[in-house]
C-alpha cells in the first residue's frame, strides 16, 4: 500500500497538519495528566500514584502496559475519580477537543460511559449534558486558534453491568444534540454482546446507530455475534479478524467465511494500534494484523483509544505505523477517508468533509 514517491517529507509536523478522522477515543482516557492533578485536589481525590505531572504521565503508560485487557482497564478507576462533577466534565471534554484539533483532528467521535460519572449524586442525563457543553466549548476555542472539528459523542455502556437499555434511551433522546450513536465497553471475555440484546433492538428499531468492542481481547465469536446477533454497523477494535484469515507458505491468502463477510460488507474495522500492543492483543506494532487487514482491503480505520494511557495522538500513531509498514500519505489519506465514510454523521456532511477538507489537505503534501 506504501506510497514512497511523496512530495513531502513525513515528519511529525507535516502529519500533524493533514486532516485526520478519529472513530474510537475514550473521553475517560485521553485526559492531560495536569488536570488529573488539578481535579483530584479540587475534588479531594486521594488516590492518585503521585501528584507529579511527568510522573504520573510515566505511570499511565507504565500501567497500562500489562499485555492485560482487564489490568489496562483499572487505569481508569483514577480518571474516571476525578470526572464526577459538572464543572470536571465541561474542563475534561473541552480540553479533549482542543488536544485533538491541535493534532489535526477535523472529525472525532469520542465515547465515554454516562454510568461512571455518577458517584458523586449527578444523573445520567446530567452528565451527558455537560460533556456537551464541553464539547462545544472546546470547538469554540479551536475555531479560535484557526482549528476547526466537528465532534461527535457515543455512549457506552459497560457490558458488566445491567444498563445498556437505560444507555440506549439516553443516546436516542440525545441524538439531536450531538450524540451520534452508541457503544458497549469494558471487559469481553464472559460478557458477550448479546446479554444486551434488548438495547441493540431498541436502537434498530429507532434508526440509531451503534458500534461494539468486539475482537481485541476475546476472539471471532465476540465478532459474530457483535455483527449477526446484535447487527453492529462498526468494530471497536475487530483485530481478531485476522484469526478467520490463514495464508500459505508461498502466500497465498484464504479468508473463512466470517472475515469474507466483514470485508464484503464494508463493516469497518475501528483499530488501534498502540492500545492493541498494550493489551496483548498485538504482539507488536510491525506484527499487528492491520498490515495485512490493510494490504486485504478491509475497511480499515486508524484510531488512539486512550491517549493517556498509551502516550499517543492520531499523529504519533500515523507515524508509528509508516515506520513499520512503510506507509505514506495516499494511505494516511485512505485511512482518513475509510474512517469519515464510516462514521456515524448524515451521508451529505459525511461527504463535504471528504471533497472539500479531507482531500485538499492531503493534496497540499501529496
């Protein structure tokens, strides 16, 4: 796919300017480790591993680098301590937008889970409510900076927990007001998606959109049922995909049934490359399976997943992935374009960002 005959040189500045979707980013794991401090000592949040900016920001990666998905997933009890009030909320989500148009981020989908926001008395709603006004704070500030992005918020429910249906309602109440679709997270194994029958029904029924975690941490039976059962328009992750795939010695490459049908079907493939490795759904960055999900055609998406816990952006990523595979700009800009025909907006905007943001950007450097 590499396109080495580029006009421009691929550094960090140049990637960072060109347009960048981004489909699969936890609210919840992209905060500044600064605001972590601020908000524990405002909110008296006692737990935290040390109150020392580089530090803790050492600490996150350190953690999360466990090859775990279930010990990545107890970074969050420190983020998610000090997100439990309005004013948290608004700062944290404002700050999101304006850490993602710095990179170049014309269009983002960021997710998080109303239900752990709500320790401290505030409702479901409420949260939602301020993580919206931090979101269209945040755009004000980036417009004034000369950046401009469009945000767009999942709501996740935790597939431990028995509120999907409740998660569900609130997303299709709110869709009108910035909400774009709906997700489940947290632990696969034990937890499949359809003990949440009832919620994906609901929204089918309602024309809501909706992706699932499915394929990082547990295999091609999250998959399938993710798809046949609950009827997910995109993956969260789906690297495991590549367990239907098998390829000769001399080459030859045999997809099963169930990785014919995702690629056929254009169902895109929400990856993430640095998270991926952390939680040992990766071996390795070169020997991540979006090389050859990439070289296939599926419709693969680039995306950061928690910035803080895996020290990333969309640019580190970009670059992390042409040191590896050799890629250039025609397929940061195949990436880019994969992942806002997938996202979760009306088809004319879908498009406008495409024909008069995306593909000027990548001309300037291409």
């Amino acid at each position: 796919m590499s396109d080495n005959a580029t006009r421009a040189p691929l550094t960090m500045e140049n990637i960072r300017r060109v347009p960048k979707v981004l489909l699969h980013d936890h609210l919840d794991g992209g905060l500044r480790p600064r605001t972590v401090i601020e908000l524990a000592d405002a909110l008296g949040y006692r737990d935290l591993p040390t109150t020392d900016v580089a530090e803790l920001s050492r600490w996150f990666r350190d953690a999360a680098d466990s090859g775990s998905l279930e010990s990545y997933l107890e970074t969050f009890a420190h983020t998610c301590g000090v997100m439990q009030t309005e004013e948290a909320l608004v700062r944290v989500a404002a700050e999101c937008v304006e850490d993602l148009a710095a990179d170049g981020v014309v269009y983002a989908e960021v997710r998080y889970a109303p239900e752990l926001f709500v320790e401290r008395g505030l409702s479901l709603d409420a949260v939602v409510e301020a993580v919206q006004a931090g979101f269209a704070e945040g755009e004000r500030r980036a417009a004034q900076q000369g950046k401009v992005i469009r945000m767009g918020t999942l709501l996740c429910a935790m597939r431990q927990h028995a509120r999907a249906a409740e998660i569900a309602e609130i997303a299709v109440r709110y869709r009108d007001s910035g909400v774009a679709g709906f997700d489940i997270a947290g632990p696969e194994a034990g937890f499949p998606p359809t003990r949440n029958l009832d919620a994906f029904e609901y929204l089918r029924t309602n024309n809501a959109h909706f992706t699932i975690h499915a394929g990082e941490a547990f295999g091609l039976a999250s998959i399938w049922e993710a798809i046949q059962h609950c009827g997910a328009e995109r993956l969260g992750h789906g690297v495991r995909i590549v367990d239907d795939i098998k390829r000769d010695p001399d080459g030859t490459v045999h997809l099963g049934r169930l990785a014919s049908y995702v690629r056929d079907r254009r169902i895109p493939l929400e990856i993430c490359p640095s998270s991926n490795v952390q939680t040992g759904a990766a071996a390795s960055i070169a020997d991540h399976p979006i090389g050859l999900l990439a070289d296939l055609r599926f419709r693969v998406t680039v995306n950061t997943d928690n910035r803080l816990m895996s020290g990333c952006s969309m640019s580190s990523e970009f670059a992390t992935l042409a040191d590896a595979f050799g890629y250039g700009w025609s397929d940061f800009q195949w990436f880019t374009i994969n992942a806002m025909k997938s996202a979760f907006l009306d088809f004319d905007q879908r498009l406008d960002l495409i024909n008069n943001v995306i593909k000027p950007g990548y001309a300037e450097l291409v």
